[in-house]
C-alpha cells in the first residue's frame, strides 16, 4: 500500500469511497431518503475540485484507490481531520491507521502538535478506532450533517505518539 498526496484525478475515487462510507457509517442516524440521490449530488459537489488553502489531501492505493485523509491545517481551533474513510473491502487492513500516520507526520513536519476531529456518536467503530490512537473525545454535543441534526463528540490529540507508535510490535 502507498500512501500519497491526492491529485484532481483522484477526486472520483475520493467522492465514491466517501459516498459508500457514509452510506454505511450513517444508516440509521441520518434518514435514508438524504443517503440516496441527495448525498450523492452533495458528495459531487463536495470533491468537484480539490481542496483550496492549507488543506492536507492523502490517498491510500494498492492497485486502486481505497481510502483517504482531509485535514484542514489552517482551522482556527488547529488542525482538523475533517475526513478519514477507507473502502469497506479494505477496512481491517491498516488503512486507517497508515492514513493517520502520515498525516501526523505531515502536520509534525509543519510544527504542529495536536488534531482534532468530530465523530458522530452513533458510529461506534470509529470512536473506538480513534479511542485506541490516544483521541480524548469529549461530551456529547448537538452537531448537524447536511443539515440534519445528530449528536457527536468531539475527539482531540494533543500529541502524536500513540498515533506513530500504534501498530508497531513491541
């Protein structure tokens, strides 16, 4: 697996991963007539062209793309993994993690020591997932998708370690 920065040409893969993820992750905590055609046309819109501003956009491939990293390095709070998603077919295979890793790498490189993000808090995988990289997630808080209101936690790394060391054997 390689891991490298996003390029335009990307954007398709990017817009399909994301689209089944949330697809996915989100059943059941967004309403299902929005999963359809609408969070397709959102999607579209979303990764018609690559991001603008300070903004790290990774890509995870093996012979095509299955998984990839936004963050928003210029986000008034700090740095914000705006958007972690990994194929489905590919999940369980260090993706995430391998996605994770470089872009802490990238954002250590800049002088930067911490992320954050927000999760939904229906979508317990990811929680744990970011629980067991060192994320302190907080309260619950009213947050809103697409417009559609859902509680989240926000999750905060005030250093990389547990992110970098994670996966190695001891």
């Amino acid at each position: 697996m390689k891991i490298r920065a996003a390029t335009a040409h990307d954007l398709p893969a990017i817009c399909d991963i994301h689209t089944r993820s949330w697809r996915i992750a989100y059943a059941g905590m967004l309403p299902d007539d929005f999963l359809g055609a609408p969070l397709e046309a959102w999607m579209a819109d979303a990764w018609a062209d690559v991001p603008t501003g300070e903004v790290l956009l990774l890509v995870a491939e093996t012979s095509d793309i299955v998984g990839f990293a936004c963050v928003r390095c210029d986000h008034p709070d700090g740095p914000l993994l705006d958007n972690l998603h990994v194929a489905q077919a590919a999940q369980g295979q260090g993706v995430g993690l391998a996605l994770m890793q470089e872009a802490v790498k990238h954002l250590a490189d800049m002088g930067k020591t911490g992320m954050w993000l927000e999760v939904l808090s229906g979508n317990i995988s990811a929680r744990r997932f970011y629980a067991r990289l060192g994320g302190v997630e907080g309260s619950v808080f009213r947050d809103a998708v697409a417009g559609h209101p859902v509680p989240g936690h926000r999750v905060v790394w005030d250093g990389f370690e547990k992110i970098l060391s994670a996966g190695q054997k001891s």
